[in-house]
C-alpha cells in the first residue's frame, strides 16, 4: 500500500472513531434528557439516611463521647453536628447520590439526629442534598419518608428498612464498616431486603 493510502485509511478510522464517539454522546444525552425531564415532572426523590450510610462518622461521635459531655444531651449532639470534617464519605452511596441528582432527582438526607447546632452541617451538604432532616430519632423517618415522592430510601439499620417500608418506599441496605462503633439496629438481609454490596468501603 502506498504511503498516501496508509494514511488516507488512517484519517478514515479516526473519523470512524470521532463519528462511533458522536453517535454514543447524543444517545447518552437523549437518554439523560428524557429520564431528567421525566423525573423532574414527577418530582421524585431517592432519601439517603446519614450516619453509616452516606457517610462513616464514627469519628465524630467519637470525639463527643471524649468531650466528656454527657452523652445524647443538647450539648453532645452539637459536638457531633459540628465534627463532620472528621467524617468520611461513603464513596459508592455517596457516587450513587450525585448520579441521582444529575439524573434530576431530588436528594433528601434523613439523619436519626436531632439538629441541636446542625446549621453548618446542613449547609456542608446543600450542594448534594435538596433537604437535610434531623428526624431526632429512628422512629420517625417515616413520617419523613410519607411527605415525598420518594421512590427509593437508602440505610444501614434494621429500623431504617421498617420506616422505609411503613412509609411504603422500597428500601435498600447499605453495610456498615465493620470499623464502625455502632453495633446495634443492624441485621443485613435478615428482613429480606436487598444488601447492596461494596457499600461497607
Ligand atoms: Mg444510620
């Protein structure tokens, strides 16, 4: 083969390349179009629990306890409301959170917490999360759950999967670190819920 051949047949898979590339890009964007335009007409929302779930903050309770504060007073939870630079994000609920909200949905954080000084973590999340709640207990994230259109609720405690379900929103278990201090409300898979793997890291 001549040499202008060899690099006419070399311009040609390129353009073939750029084109296939093209081609892919405008499927993706369509696809992305429609789901976005859907789900924000729907307004539908996905809610992620916050402790173990989007983020290991083990760390943060950790240093309330150490405080020597008397444990679960006012007091003790703005410790842990205010210690979320030693928290860390659960990369795979976390990824999974923003690719909800780049598809248009509306990302609710539930935290068992009650909000004493929770401004600041509030605002830490306002890029990611559409509402931030502080429930101020297990037992009612229901309620919660009932007020949105939330088509799917992430968490890590056994009480996470019943209040999802009173709330009737299909609900997934995401694993605790097993460097978690929080041992209690956790029994993965034991109430026939899906376990997602990997979501311990
Ligand atoms: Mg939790």
């Amino acid at each position: 083969m001549s040499l202008v051949k060899t690099v006419a047949a070399d311009v040609k898979a390129k353009a073939d390349k750029a084109w296939s590339f093209t081609k892919k890009l405008v499927v993706f964007g369509g696809v992305w179009g429609l789901t976005f335009s859907l789900v924000t007409i729907g307004r539908l929302g996905v809610a992620f629990d916050y402790d173990d779930t989007l983020v290991f903050s083990t760390p943060a309770f950790k240093k309330a306890f150490d405080s020597g504060i008397q444990p679960y007073s006012p007091a003790f939870w703005e410790v842990v409301n205010n210690s979320y630079e030693l928290e860390e994000r659960k990369p795979l609920v976390w990824t999974a959170a923003w690719l909800f909200r780049v598809f248009g949905f509306k990302v609710a954080v539930i935290s068992t917490r009650p909000p004493h000084g929770g401004e600041a973590l509030k605002k830490e999340w306002r890029n990611l999360a559409t509402s931030f709640y502080f429930a101020g207990g297990a037992l009612n994230k229901h309620r919660l759950l009932k007020d949105g259109r939330y088509v799917l609720y992430f968490g890590d405690s056994d009480s996470d999967i019943s209040e999802g379900r009173m709330a009737k929103v299909l609900t997934l278990r995401v694993k605790r670190s097993p460097k978690s201090t929080y041992k209690e409300d956790y029994n993965p898979g034991k109430m026939g819920e899906l376990v997602i793997p990997f979501t311990e890291l």
